[in-house]
C-alpha cells in the first residue's frame, strides 16, 4: 500500500500485466491509463537516410516500417535525444529488425524477427536512421503501451441455492476480466468467463467495488511492462507536483 492506494497484481510478465489498484476515482484511474499511452518516453525511428535502395518498396514506405519497430528504451535519455541505427543487407533474402546495427547497445529492437522487406536477387538496402526519444502524445509511434484498459472490480456473492427446477433451467452469466469471491480474486477465465460455472446452481448477486479498478496493460517492448507503469505513475507525481508549486505561490 501507498499513498492511500492498494495495488495487487493478478498476473504478470515482462509484456503483459493485470493489478488490482483499490482507492481510485475513475477520473484517476483513466489518469493513470492516459499516462501509460500518452506520456512516457520511448525510442523510435525518426528520421532515415538512405544510400541505396533497389527494392521494391519507396523510401517511405520502408521509413513507416522502421517507425512501427519497437525499439528498447533506457532510462537516462532526455525528451528528443537520439541513437544511430544502421543496416546494410544484400538479396536475396528478407531484411529483418535483428539485421539494424545500433551505435548504443541499450538501444535495439525489441523484436529481433520484425521483417522490414524481401529483396530478391541483386536489390541491396543500405541506410541510417535516427532513433529519437518522443511520447505518445506527440506521435502514435512513441506508444509503450500497445492495450491499455481497466475496469470495476466486481465482487461476486452467493446469496443462496436455487430450486431444482431453476438450477437446471439456470441460464449462463457472462463476465469479463477479474472477479472478488469469498477466495480472493480470480481471473474469468478460469471459469470460462461464466459464473455459472463457478457457481453451479447457487443464486448470485454481482456489484461493483467502489473505488477498486483491474487494470489490463500490454508493453510493445521497449520497456517492461511493470518499468512502464512506473515511469507512468513518475508522471502523474511530476504533474501534480509542478500543479501544487504553481497554486501555492
């Protein structure tokens, strides 16, 4: 717990996590879902100089592939700092995102199998390209996290059994996401997404727990996903800080 808020995660790994966060306003939580999309820093490709292209896409088209690259992004850059990328490849054969030479190691693709063009026999791409760090808010490509969602916690109780009858004829109910039971938290998968199967012939009643929200966020890469929610919430502190200094003068 910190500052009045309890987070728990669900589930997690360096792409993809689900937490818990209980003591949110939904205006704050689609605060922190905003900040995860819009304001943290990440590298991407910019600006390309090519030396020669005989394939068969346009400069530019092969400039847009370079930019849809995650690549990883280090923690001591500045807004606008940029890393040397360069790849030299020769037909036939595939140009892959592993094939980029980088002029600082804390900087490559997140995704060394990204294909980049097929170049047949003869054709040769050669080419620099400047990875700058940029935000969301700024550009599309500067987006860490690729799905980024939450919603209510919602606490499932059993209030008693049904009649026979009504437990054969018990229709399936249907949800989504992370539910709160007697047992803790469990993800809807595990049932299938229907309580009816968790809770077979029982009669349910389903609320919303205020102020607890599950959030539901994916990294692109450049960064693990629990780095990116904390540099996330970094922001949000900054922003009020900087609010804070500027009303109390």
């Amino acid at each position: 717990m910190t500052d009045g808020f309890e987070v728990e995660f669900v589930d997690r790994d360096d792409r993809r996590a689900r937490f818990l966060v209980r003591g949110l306003t939904p205006a704050f939580a689609n605060g922190i879902r905003r900040a995860i999309v819009a304001d943290v820093p990440t590298m991407s490709v910019d600006s390309v100089r090519f030396v020669e292209n005989s394939s068969v896409m346009f400069d530019e088209m092969i400039a847009l592939r370079l930019g849809l690259i995650p690549l990883t992004t280090p923690d001591d850059y500045e807004l606008g700092e940029a890393a040397t990328l360069a790849l030299d490849v020769e037909g036939p054969g595939v140009a892959y995102s592993r094939d980029l030479r980088t002029s600082d190691p804390q900087v490559h693709p997140a995704d060394e199998n990204v294909p980049i063009v097929e170049l047949k026999e003869g054709q040769r791409l050669e080419f620099e390209a400047d990875a700058v760090l940029g935000t969301g808010k700024d550009h599309a490509k500067h987006q860490g996290g690729v799905a980024v969602g939450y919603r209510h916690l919602q606490r499932v109780a059993v209030v008693g059994d049904l009649e026979a009858f009504e437990a054969e004829e018990q229709e399936a109910r249907i949800l989504r996401g992370v539910v709160e039971t007697d047992d803790g938290l469990v993800p809807s998968e595990e049932f299938d997404h229907d309580l009816t199967t968790l809770y077979p012939g029982k009669e349910l009643r389903v609320e919303d727990v205020p102020g607890a929200f599950v959030f539901h966020v994916e990294s692109d890469g450049s960064m693990a996903v629990e780095t990116l929610v904390d540099r996330a919430a970094r922001t949000l502190e900054e922003r009020a800080a900087e609010l804070e200094a500027k009303v109390t003068v």
